[in-house]
C-alpha cells in the first residue's frame, strides 16, 4: 500500500482534529503531521483517542516560522492548511493575530510548498468571504466582499493561494464551508457556547434580534468533503461546502434550551456587534457533482452534539471564560 504524506495545519482545533480523526480511522493509507502553535483555541486532548497511533504525529510550530515548515514539507505529498484564527469577535478587538496567521502564514506555506513538489495543497476557506446575502446563495465564482477583519483576512488567505495555482502553478483547491457544529468546538462559538451556558444555567446571550441567519454543517460531513477534495478536486478551482440547513441565531438557541429542558428565561439578547452580517448562504452544487452530499440530519447532529457536551464537560470546563460573544 502506498502511503499518502499529509501536513495538517492547524490540526488541535475544531475543524482540523476532526479531520484528523476522520482519515486516520478511514483511510490506513493515510501519514498525519500535525502542525499547531496551540493558542487558545487549539487542545491536544481534542486527539488524545488516536495520539498512539502510529500513523501521526504532532509537531508544535507556527505556520509563520519558515524553517518550521520547510522542514516539514519535504517529507509531505498533501498539505491541508486548518491554521487560522477565526473567531469574528476577536478580530474585531484585535486584528493583529489574524492577519498574521491567515494572511502571513498562509503565504509562508504557499512560498515553502512551491518550491517542494508538493502534489496537492488544499486551502480550508469560510463562507464568510461572500459576505451577507438576502435573498439566493453565493456560488464560487461570485465577488468577495468581506465585512469585519477575519473574513478580510481569510479572503486575502485564498486570493494569495490562488495567486500562486496561477502565477506558480501549484496544485491549490481552495474549500469554503458554512458554519461548522459538533464535538471539541471551542466554547466561544455559538452552538458550544449556548449548550454550556444552559447546561450551566447561566445567561444565553443573542445578538440583536437574534434573526441573523447561519447555514449549519455537521463537522463530519465537512471532513468528508475536505478527504474528497483531495481525491477528485481540481486544481486551482473553488469549491463551496454547505448542507442546506439555515436557522436563525434565536432558533438555534430555542432548539438547545429545547433539547436540554430548560426555561426560555435563560435567553438574553444583548446589543449587537459592529458590522454583523444578516444571512450567509452559498450553493454546495459544485461539490455535489463530485459525488459529496452531506450524510447527517441537522436536528439528530445538534443532539449528538449536545449529548458530548453533556458527558465531556472535563474537557469544556477547563477552558477559561471569556467575555467575548458568540460568533
């Protein structure tokens, strides 16, 4: 059998560890390096089930520091760039980081795997970049139109990965993806935060009217996309990610209070964010023609998600709080 070299970037947080455990289990072929910085929102124990097997290994490092990364994608046929900072909140109180780890960073792998022969670079983008639709769904080929600082700096993250599919004629597929949901999300996001805090019996605070709308993917079922990018995506094309499911923040919260027994009286709204854009929503028909569809209901994802919450709150309760809100 014939190994397939993988760097994971990026791979202790949310997405990335999901995708990790994924392949591993799947695929056998399949060599993991795992690449990670650990900031905040990044935990080993995220992996802690599959960190024996002799398929992986974990190597702390920035994706900004050069040697770092050289080093490593010599020995590597696939990179999966996960590293990013993502949290909206965030960027809005302090860019700095994001644009360094999306903008930089991103760059510091493109320029080390141009010259590495490299097989497959695939780039894990957000839907965010289209910015907020009202009425349709964005498909791949439309404008961006970032609106806060993370998604400018995610969209400047694939215009310089495409740059270099163009300019360099490295082997780029970029992925967008809507909302990710389901187990190890940090609990600064909106599902995790608001299964928490009711779990808690604390507050649940919702932006504004809470009528701002997201579209919902179960983490599975992106992973599944990203591993058939890697077998039947094109070089240098865009591919957009997303089930279908649209909630608004105010149904998404009902649905948890819901699912867990708990009074409405725990829903706060609060003063809404700087720039917060109403609705998301991108066409998957690209992807679809791949043969990828997305395998999990929304509404028995969200309880199995509530479920881990329940029964790992080891893992949740060491995080520090934080007064930052959902995104």
């Amino acid at each position: 059998m014939v190994k397939i070299r993988i760097l994971v970037t990026g791979g202790a947080g949310f997405i990335g560890s999901n995708f990790i455990r994924l392949v591993l289990n799947k695929y056998p072929e399949c060599e993991i390096v795992n690449l990670d910085k650990l900031t905040y929102a990044a935990d080993l124990d995220n992996l802690k089930d599959i960190e024996k097997n002799p398929n992986y290994k974990f190597v702390k490092g920035d994706i900004c520091n050069k040697d770092i990364v050289a080093n490593l994608v010599k020995d590597t046929d696939v990179i999966f760039n996960f590293a990013a900072e993502t949290h909206v909140d965030r960027s809005i109180v302090n860019a700095t980081s994001f644009i360094m780890s999306d903008v930089f960073g991103t760059y510091t792998l493109l320029e080390t795997a141009r010259n590495s022969g490299i097989k497959k670079f695939i780039h894990i983008g957000t839907d965010e970049v289209y910015g907020s639709i009202h009425n349709g769904s964005f498909i791949e080929a439309d404008r961006l139109n970032p609106t806060n600082p993370y998604s400018a700096s995610k969209a400047g993250a694939d215009m310089i990965a495409m740059s270099f599919s163009q300019t360099y004629g490295l082997p780029i597929t970029i992925a967008r993806s809507t909302n990710n949901f389901g187990p190890y999300q940090h609990p600064e996001k909106l599902i995790p935060k608001m299964i928490i805090n009711a779990i808690s019996n604390k507050k649940l605070p919702v932006y504004g009217s809470g009528k701002n709308v997201r579209e919902w993917l179960f983490v599975e079922d992106n992973c599944n996309a990203l591993y058939l990018l890697l077998k039947k995506g094109k070089t240098g094309e865009i591919y957009n990610i997303s089930a279908g499911n649209e909630k608004t923040n105010i149904e998404i919260t009902k649905l948890i209070v819901e699912y867990l027994g708990k009074g409405k009286n725990l829903i706060k709204f609060v003063n809404d964010r700087p720039g917060h854009d109403f609705r998301y929503s991108i066409s998957s028909k690209k992807i679809r023609k791949l043969g990828w569809k997305p395998l999990n209901i929304f509404e028995e994802s969200l309880r199995k998600t509530i479920s881990w919450y329940r029964t790992n709150d080891w893992w949740w309760e060491k995080k520090p709080s934080s007064n930052i809100n959902f995104h």
